[in-house]
C-alpha cells in the first residue's frame, strides 16, 4: 500500500501539468460535479439511466477540455486507477481552491 501511495504522490504532479489550462480544468471540475450529482440522482429516483448520462457526462466534457483547450490525450488508458485518484483529488483541489498552488508546485519539479 505505501508503494501505491507513493506512485500516486510521484503521478500527481505529472497529472496537474496535464491539466493545467484553466478551460480544461473548468470542464473538468463540470464534469466531475454533474457525475457525482447524476449518480446521486440515479439512487434517489427510480431512473437508473442516469448512471449512463453520469458517465457519459464524465468523459464527455473532460475529453473536450484536451481535445480543444489543453491540445493533448488524456493518460486514462496506460494509468487508470492513477488517473481516478488523481481526478478526485484535482476536483478536491479545485474546490478547496488549492489548485493553483498545487500546479505552480507541479511547474517547479520540472
């Protein structure tokens, strides 16, 4: 477990500068707000076909912000289980308003 962790700690900075254009992020923190709101709907209404717009919803809108404002892929198919940890985290740091710090941060281990 503390391999992990450290590998988690060692891919985060790598994840922030792939995510460091403010449109992206702005569609990333949307995104993950309307998944995690979907998939709490889809529990307290009978309409499980909300876990389906959740997911769509939670790739939809970060796969614009690479494509069109970060200019790059995302490293989800060679780290998956990274990049989930590691998209929750940039929503916590997002909504903790850390994010900035945390990427000029990210910039300085270059």
């Amino acid at each position: 477990m503390k391999k992990f962790i450290s590998e988690l700690n060692a891919f985060y900075p790598a994840y922030l500068k792939a995510h460091s254009n403010r449109g992206n992020q702005v569609l990333h923190f949307i995104g993950a707000t309307l998944f995690f709101t979907l998939i709490a709907l889809a529990f307290i209404l009978p309409g499980y076909w909300l876990i389906g717009a959740a997911i769509f919803t939670g790739y939809l809108l970060p796969g614009i912000g690479h494509r069109f404002f970060q200019h790059n892929e995302s490293f989800r198919g060679s780290k998956p289980v990274l990049c989930v940890l590691c998209a929750f985290r940039l929503y916590i740091d997002t909504l903790t308003f850390r994010i900035h710090k945390k990427l000029k941060m990210a910039e300085a281990e270059r």
